[in-house]
C-alpha cells in the first residue's frame, strides 16, 4: 500500500491519481546504489582461483607419487602399499579429484571474469569443492589404517573453508546484480 503524496488516502500501488484529491503520484526515485568496492573480486579472479589451482596440481603430484606418506623412496612407498594396499587407489582417486578441483577452479575463474549470472554460485561450490579432496583422502585413510580421522592443520583448513564459504556467500549476495552475462 502506497498514500497519496498531497491528502494522504490509501492508494494502490499503480494508481497514477489519486481518486480522492486528484493529486498526481510520481513513484519513489529509485535509490542511488552505491559503488560497491570489488578488491576481493579482482584479487579472486586475477590470483586466488590460478593460486588454487596450482595448489591442486601440486597436491595431485603428491599424491599420484606418494610423497604424502613422507615417503621419498620407492621400496619404502611399495612396502606401506603392501601393508595397506586400498591406500594406493585411494592416493590416485585423490590425486584425480585434486585434479579435478583445479581444473573447476580455471572454469570458475573464467565465468566470474566474464561476470556470468551463476558465476558467483560456481565460486561458492568450488570451495567446498576444494577441500573434498582432502576429506575423501582422510576417510579413506582412516579406514584403512585404523588412524585417527585428520590432523590440526586438516582441521583448520576445514574451518577456513566454511568462514570463506559465509564470507563469500554474503559479498557476492551483495554484487548479484552485477552478474549478468
Ligand atoms: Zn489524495
């Protein structure tokens, strides 16, 4: 319900005049939006999604050789894979997954460069998707080790992962209408 600007009877949102004083109604000035700052976007399309792309391919590598048990030589690596042999698939399927990750990360950082309408959604996914990699893996381990489930620093960046999700998720509900393509 809008009322009229001179008398101040009710009026129904479209009505051009008003029926009881004949006042004519001009609808509200659209707000002035204010430039919204984009510093994080810039630094997530320019450093932050290349960075975490090179991250994965770097986590893959470690995977796909084994470096991730600490272990440098190759009869050390077959020695742990014969004790545990489902590490070894599990090792790749992280690697592949990582792969993955990193390759999602290019395709989100090209659709939010290109201000795409789900481009803000993509980003939003890629970071939890990020961080699957590592809880596949952690499972996994657990499972076949019989070790404790993850370490600190899997933790932490557990916890990193979803303040950045919020974060995000409240700085690109912000900008939506910036992306439009
Ligand atoms: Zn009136």
């Amino acid at each position: 319900m809008v009322n009229c600007s001179k008398c101040g009877s009710e009026l129904s949102e479209d009505t051009q005049y008003c029926p009881i004083c004949g006042e004519q109604q001009f609808p509200d000035e659209p707000e002035e939006v204010p430039e919204l700052p984009m510093k994080w976007y810039r630094f997530v399309i320019h450093f932050q999604l290349f960075a975490a792309a090179l991250f994965s391919a770097a986590n893959a590598l470690n995977f796909f050789s084994g470096r991730v048990f600490g272990i440098t030589n190759r009869d050390g690596l077959k020695a742990v894979y014969r004790v545990y042999p489902e590490l070894q698939p599990i090792a790749v399927i992280t690697g592949i997954l990582y792969i993955l990750a990193g390759l999602f990360a290019l395709y989100v950082r090209k659709q939010l460069a290109e201000y795409r309408k789900d481009a803000p959604m993509l980003y939003i996914i890629s970071l939890g998707v990020s961080i699957l990699p590592y809880l596949v893996f952690t499972i996994g381990e657990s499972v076949v080790t019989g070790s404790s489930l993850g370490d600190i620093p899997g933790y932490a960046a557990v916890v990193i992962v979803l303040v950045m999700l919020y974060a995000n998720h409240l700085y690109f509900s912000k900008r939506k209408h910036l992306f439009v393509n």
